[in-house]
C-alpha cells in the first residue's frame, strides 16, 4: 500500500498533530471532515497555552507590560493574516468570530445602507446557508430580491446565466470561492471582473478556499472576503473579514461597545478608526494569535505543496471511490479541492457515516448546510469525506475499505 506522498513528508506533519494518533472505536482515527473543522497542530496549541500562561492581558487597553505585550501578538496575528491573503493594508483586516459573522457584519454595517426596494442580490446555488439566510433577511427587510447562479449537473456554475443576471439593479453578487458540499473552485476572478462591470459589490466566502489554495485579495479584487480559523489548523471563534478600505471607511459600525469608538457623550460618539471600528468589545484575543500562528504553520508547508498533495488524495479517492460498484460520486467539476461527496446505492448517508465511524473513519453525512443544493441535485444528503494535508493516500484506501464494508452489510 503506498503511504508516501512526492510533494509532503506526511508522516512527519501528522506526527505535529496530537489527535491524528488517537483511536475511536478501538481504530486509528481517520479524520476526513477537515471541510468542518481542522485539526490543530501542537505548535498551535502551544501558542494559545504559552499566551494563555505567560501573556495574557486584555488588548489596546493598559500601559502596563502584559496588556502591551497582549496587544503587540494580538497586532502581530493580524500581519500575518494580512501578509497570508495579500491585502493592501492592517485596516482591510477584521478579527469576526467567524465566516459566517463576517458575512452577517457585511450584511448589517455594508447592506443595510447600501440595498433598497427593487435592487438585486446575487448568490448561487452552491452556497453555505450563511452565505444565503443573511441575504434573504436583507431582501425581506429592504424589498431588494434574491437572484440565484444556476449550476450544470457537475456542480459548476453556469456563468452564461450568471451573466445574463447582472443588470443595472445588481448591488451584490455574493459567492463562495470553494463548494464545501462538493469542493468545485469556483471561477471567482471572472465572477468579481464581470459584477464590477455591473456595477456591482462582491463578497467572496472563502472558508473552504483558505486552506487550500493561495489567496491574494487585491489580485482577485474582490470588496469582501471570509473565512474561518478553525478550517485552517486554528482555533473555533476566530475568522477574518478581509474589506477594501474605502469600503470599510464608509460604512457604519456593526456593533457598539468598547474599543470601536474615539470618544463618547450622551449627545455623539464618534468611532475609532479601521480595523477597530468593526471590533467591538474584547476580542478573542487568544484565539486570534493561535490563528497567526496556524497560518505560520500553514505558510512553513507551502500552500503550492499543500495544494499538490490534497490534489493527489482527491484524485485517488475520486478513481478508487468512484470506481466502486453502487456508488455515485455527487459533484465532478473540472476543477476541484479535495471534497468528495458520494451516495451509495440503497444506503441513507447517515447509515454510511455511521458504519464508516465505527472503522475509526470521520466523514460528514448530511445536506452540509447546503440544502438548496441539495434540492437541486435531488438528494437528501450526501456523505462527505474532505481532505487536508496531513492526510495519506492509506487513508484514502481505508475509505475505500470502509465503504465496501458498508456494502456488504446493506448487501
Ligand atoms: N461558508 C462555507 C463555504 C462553509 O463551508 C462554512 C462551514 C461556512 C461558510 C460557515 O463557517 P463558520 O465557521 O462560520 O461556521 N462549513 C461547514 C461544513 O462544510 N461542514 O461543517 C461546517
């Protein structure tokens, strides 16, 4: 059985990871629900325990030595992750608690002012409920109306339609930049190019794009970007919003509170300047230097490496899960991250998920939060295994395994 991959010494990446040498029922754990969450590295862990012992103090607050010492790693995460997807400058980015408050902050502090009676929002048909719900709230509080990006039966977005949407009335297109129900890359450059055209905003979600591909948000130029630390080998409660700063500049806080403002009376606050404007309160300060240091940890692998290898998982899994009598691969773009989304015949997804986790196998079964999509691909659930970089072609092999043995006792 090949273990080796030609682009990452795994073995020595998963021997970073504490928990990928744990067992579940009795077996090696094999962790393939990274489009969920990621596991963490021990140098992560490390760095929110070393803070957590050492450093902590609340941030932008105090002169004394820890609240400045808080304050600097706190500053520093927010380099790192600026560097990480290339913008322009600190102010472009904003500590969220994660993909989906970046996208509700967007709509609140962005739509609000910006989206009337008779506009248009554009989503597809491929997205997250919380690149979806937040809109529909828009649209039923303002009149603005959803429009939808059809998709072919591979689960690639029909651009033609996508074109003939766009009109004077289209005030946002908001799209993910990776599918998390079926990993299709999503052609986002061309997207944000054609809406600018238009006339129109983009908010590219890019929680399952962060950790799979490089970003670099002034060459797509998108308006808004997401996504989420805990995707990325960080903690849960920490994402970014990446925003163009003349954006950021004009548009109103999203909460009130502490730190977003310069000075208050009961007559007029004034707000305090980009980023803090939209950081209201105390941040999770630690979680937001573990994700620096996750995206270290990242960048020390090479996102070009890290692409290869899972390129090479999915293509494995794609021919040997593909290849099995009864089972049916749901998404098979051209151009995919590692997602592999499957029915097997005769079985419900949860009775699939749930054998495969009595083999030690973690995959998600389920409508993946995507249940328009699910709806138009005419299944009530899929079963998903994602992978991530600490992930081995063996690994791929027990799926395959694992899913043969969900057959035999369907059989
Ligand atoms: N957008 C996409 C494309 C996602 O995949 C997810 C989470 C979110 C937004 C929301 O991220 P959050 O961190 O704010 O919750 N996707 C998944 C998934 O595929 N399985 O569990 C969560």
């Amino acid at each position: 059985m090949t273990t080796a991959s030609p682009v990452l010494d795994v073995q020595r990446i998963r021997a970073d990871f504490p928990i990928l040498s744990t067992t579940v029922h009795g077996k090696p754990l094999v962790y393939l629900d990274n489009a969920a969450s990621m596991q963490m590295p021990r140098q992560v862990i490390d760095r929110f325990v070393r803070y957590q012992s050492e450093e902590h103090a609340n941030v932008h607050r105090g002169v004394h030595h820890l609240s400045q010492t808080a304050t600097m790693a706190y500053e520093g995460a927010r380099e790192t992750v600026r560097a990480f997807i290339n913008a322009a400058s600190v102010k472009e980015v904003i500590f969220t608690r994660g993909a989906t408050e970046g996208i509700n902050l967007v709509m609140h502090a962005w739509g609000r002012s910006n989206v009337k009676a008779g506009d248009e929002i554009i989503v597809s048909t491929l997205e997250h409920h919380s690149n979806i719900v937040p809109w529909q709230m828009l649209c039923e509080d303002t009149g603005a109306k959803l429009r939808v990006i059809p998709i072919n039966d591979a689960g690639e977005l029909d651009m033609a339609a996508f074109q003939a949407l766009l009109n004077a009335k289209s005030k946002l297109v908001a799209v993910n930049h990776v599918s998390n129900a079926l990993g299709t890359i999503n052609p986002v450059a061309d997207i944000i190019k054609l809406a600018h055209q238009a006339g129109a905003m983009v908010l590219v979600d890019g929680a399952q794009a962060a950790p799979h591909l490089p970003i670099d948000v002034q060459g797509l130029g998108a308006d808004f970007y997401v996504f989420s630390g805990h995707k990325l080998c960080g903690p849960t409660g920490i994402g970014i919003l990446y925003g163009k700063q003349a954006l950021l500049e004009a548009m109103k806080p999203f909460q009130g509170g502490g730190d977003m403002i310069r000075s208050v009376t009961f007559e007029k606050t004034t707000y305090n300047d980009l980023p803090y404007k939209f950081e209201a309160g105390t941040p999770a300060i630690a979680a937001a230097i573990a994700l620096g240091s996750a995206i270290d940890y990242i960048s020390a692998i090479g996102m070009d490496k890290i692409a290869a290898h899972e390129h090479m998982l999915l293509e494995r899994a794609t021919r040997l899960v593909g290849g099995l009598k009864g089972v049916r691969l749901i998404g098979t773009a051209k151009a995919k991250a590692a997602v592999l989304s499957f029915e097997v015949e005769g079985v419900h997804p949860h009775d699939v998920g749930t054998i495969l986790d009595g083999e030690g196998i973690a995959v998600r079964a389920g409508h993946h939060c995507a249940q328009p999509l699910m709806d138009r691909l005419g299944v009530p659930a899929t079963a998903r295994a994602s992978f991530a970089f600490y992930n081995t072609p063996a690994e791929v092999d027990a799926l395959v395994r694992g899913i043969q043995a969900v057959q035999e006792i369907f059989a």
